[in-house]
C-alpha cells in the first residue's frame, strides 16, 4: 500500500527486525495499544469540557476506530486514517477532541522520553500509566516513532523511554518477549533461572507438573533448551505471564549426543588399561571436560566435534583435525587445567597454551575456541 492519503496518525518502527522493511505480526499489536489509548483520552477529554454529561455520546467509541490505509518502507510506517462514526454522525463533529488527544499524548509520550521535559498539563494524570503498555513488543535497538497529523512533535518510543516512564509512574515496566535459553536451575517451588544466549538471566515460573521435564532440560544442558514466550517484568528480569513454555533440542544436540555416548564408554575404562598401567578417568574431569566440551559444541559452531581418548594419569584428551593443522586439549585429572597442543603437518610448526581454571568454565569456552579457531581454514571459520 502507498496511498496515504488525509492520515491521522503514523507508526514508524526502525532498528532491528524492521531494517527489512517489514514488520512481525505480533508487533502489529501496537495499533491497537495506541488505538485504545487515545479513546481514553480523548473520553477524558471529552467529558472534561462537557461536564454536564456522565457519558460520550453514541458513535464516539466507533469514530476512535484506525484503520491501516498505507504503509512505507522507511524501515516500516504504518500510515492510519480515523473510521467514519455510523448512525449519520458527521465524522467532523469528534474531529477536535481526537486530534486533541493524540497531540496531548504524542507530547507526552515525547517528554517521557526527555528527563527534563514537562508531561502536558492537558494530558489525564490518571492515564499516565496507559502510556506504559506502548512499545512491549519491542526488543533491544528498536525503536517506534508515532506522529499525529497536525503535530510537529515525534515521540519516540524504546527499551530506555519505557523505563523513564516506569519510574516516572511508578508502574513495573514489562515487555512481551520471545527468547531461547538454557536452564541454569530449577526451584521447588516452581520457578526456573534460563541463561539466554545474550547471557541475560531471567526467571520463569511453571506448572509443577512439568518439574521433571524441566529438570531433564538442566540436566542435559546445553544440549536442551527451553523456549520462552510472554511478559516479563523488565527491571527484575523475571516473567509475569508465560504463554509458552517448551523444551527444545539445540542445532547441534545429535554432535553432542554422540560426544557423550563416547564419554559414557570411557566410564567403563578400568585402571590398567594401557598394558597393566594407565589410570581410569576420575569422575571430576569426565564431568568437567563433559561441559566445556559440549559448551564448546554448541556455542562455536564452526568448530568440529572432537574425538576423546583416555590419558595414562586418569585423565581425558579431546583431538581435532583442523586443515593442515592437529591440535589436542589434556584435561587434566587434578588441577583443572587444560594442556593445548597443536602440530602443523605441513611446516612443522608447532603450538603450545595453558588454560587454568579461571580462564575456561562450564559456561563458557570461548578461550579453548579462540585458540582452535586460529589454526582452521578461513572458509571453515566463517561457517
């Protein structure tokens, strides 16, 4: 659509999700967040000059209708135009106290955004907080722009404006959210912590029929995954309303998968086996190389799976072939520090690192990656 034609109003969403050019449906649910907010203003307002009356008269609610009769692919706007009021009301009898209202809460909204600016003094205090429910479908560096037709002022809505206006009202800021995560703990009585993939941590609440599904999920993490949908209260990080909450496999489960059917034989291992020497794997560093090594898998994908061998002291090595080079990782049994070796079979050259324990964890890898990452192929890297 490109006619715009006598617009009332103009929803512009930038950043994000919408440097395409488009817009998610769900975030289609602002227009009727805005729509909802400028009946009650303009109701307010109405009444406000009409004292003598307890009610809006017949048609009102029906002239708040918007409808959308344009669009524009400046990241995306939205182009809204006010609907005819039915029953043979001329349209322009309400023309003053909804244009009214949107100017009074652009100017709001505009000065929410601006510490030192001053909320209108025409604006319904007791409506403050109905500004708060705009902009919920917005992730991070995305932003809504809303300009009315006979304003100059743009008030631009994000993640920073919302809580400007949470403090400024007083009200807990909360967002609808879609994320993927892990379960970092799960608590008796019915919450769980998921790590998000940015590292945010945020809590869930669930239905203790799903405790045991739940705990699988922590169990096998990072290999499961939970996937969150719903409203969370943004300042405390924790969910208000979950409308869906599922456990899903990673990308990579069936590598890590078979990484841990190999761990799992090599339980098995018992002392002596490298020709009456050789110590069997402590439980510590199975359990230790388990995670970094599943860590490694899923959150550096361009990384292979490595094959995993038995070490003479009771401990583990992981071993990659990576182009001309082979590299190894010893875990060793006590200490906690993983011995990196590498061999260029081409030049000879050979590599040599130590990571001690507070520079790899269960958590994250990224040390182990970045040293592995240096010797593969660039075509192999950028995958």
């Amino acid at each position: 659509m490109t006619d715009a034609g006598d617009s009332f109003l103009e929803l512009t969403f930038d950043g994000g999700r919408f440097e395409s050019h488009s817009v998610p449906v769900s975030v289609l649910a602002e227009f009727g967040t805005m729509q909802a907010i400028l009946l009650r203003v303009a109701r307010e307002l109405w009444l406000r000059d009409h004292k003598e009356r307890e009610r809006v008269p017949r048609g009102f609610t029906e002239a708040a209708q918007l409808n959308l009769v344009a669009s524009r692919e400046s990241s995306y706007t939205a182009v809204l135009r006010r609907s005819e009021p039915a029953h043979g009301r001329d349209a322009s009898s309400f023309d003053y106290v909804f244009e009214q209202a949107l100017d009074v809460t652009v100017q709001a909204l505009a000065a929410a955004a601006n510490d030192n600016a001053q909320i209108p003094a025409d604006f319904p205090r007791n409506l403050l907080d109905l500004l708060g429910n705009l902009g919920r479908h917005l992730g991070k560096g995305e932003e809504l722009r809303i300009r009315g037709k006979t304003s100059e002022t743009v008030a631009r809505i994000d993640q920073n404006s919302r809580g400007r206006l949470a403090l400024l009202t007083k009200r807990p800021l909360e967002s609808d959210v879609d994320f993927e995560g892990e379960v970092e703990s799960v608590d008796d009585s019915g919450k769980i912590r998921v790590r998000t993939r940015d590292g945010e941590r945020i809590e869930v609440p669930f239905g203790l029929h799903r405790r045991e599904e739940l705990g699988l999920a922590f169990q096998q993490r990072p290999m499961v995954r939970v996937r969150v949908r719903g409203a969370m209260q943004l300042q405390q990080r924790r969910m208000t309303t979950v409308e869906e909450l599922e456990t899903v496999d990673d990308e990579r489960a069936p590598d890590v998968k078979k990484l841990w059917d190999r761990l799992k034989t090599l339980e098995e291992v018992p002392d002596g086996w490298l020709d009456g020497d050789g110590k069997k794997p402590t439980e510590e560093v199975m359990a230790f190389a388990r995670l970094v090594l599943s860590r490694l898998v899923v959150d550096h994908r361009s990384i292979p799976r490595p094959k995993v061998f038995p070490t003479p002291d009771g401990g583990l090595q992981a071993e990659w072939v990576l182009g001309s080079w082979a590299a190894e990782a010893r875990f060793s049994p006590l200490s906690g520090y993983i011995v990196l070796e590498a061999t260029n079979a081409d030049t000879m050259e050979e590599r040599e690192h130590l990571l001690a324990p507070d520079d790899i964890s269960v958590d994250d890898a990224t040390t182990l990656a970045d040293w592995l990452s240096a010797m593969m192929p660039a075509e192999d890297a950028r995958v």
